[in-house]
C-alpha cells in the first residue's frame, strides 16, 4: 500500500498552494488594471485625434 506523506508535509504543501494562489490572483488583479488603463489612454489618444487633430503626447 502506498504510504502518504506525514501531516507537516502536506500542511507545508497546502501553504505553498495558498500563496501560489494568492500571488495569482494578485496578479490578475493587476493584470485587469494595466488592460483597464491602456483602454482608458487608447479612447483618450482617440478623442484628442478626433477633436484637433493633434498626436497625443506620447505618439
């Protein structure tokens, strides 16, 4: 019969994955924000095109 690590490992082990996933998250979070600001800059270099015809800044 196959013997399963003792308690302390897979505790150790569990605590690994909670902080795997938590970076995770953390990461997508700041992931939606990047995405969230590059859409809010794109529309605004959109508009300053569209009103005046000037380039934004950072074209």
């Amino acid at each position: 019969m196959k013997q399963l690590p003792d308690e302390s490992l897979l505790l150790e082990i569990l605590e690994i994955v909670k902080a795997t996933e938590a970076k995770a998250s953390e990461m997508y979070e700041i992931s939606k924000q990047i995405s969230h600001n590059t859409q809010i800059q794109a529309t605004k270099r959109e508009e300053a095109r569209q009103l005046n015809g000037q380039p934004f800044p950072d074209d």
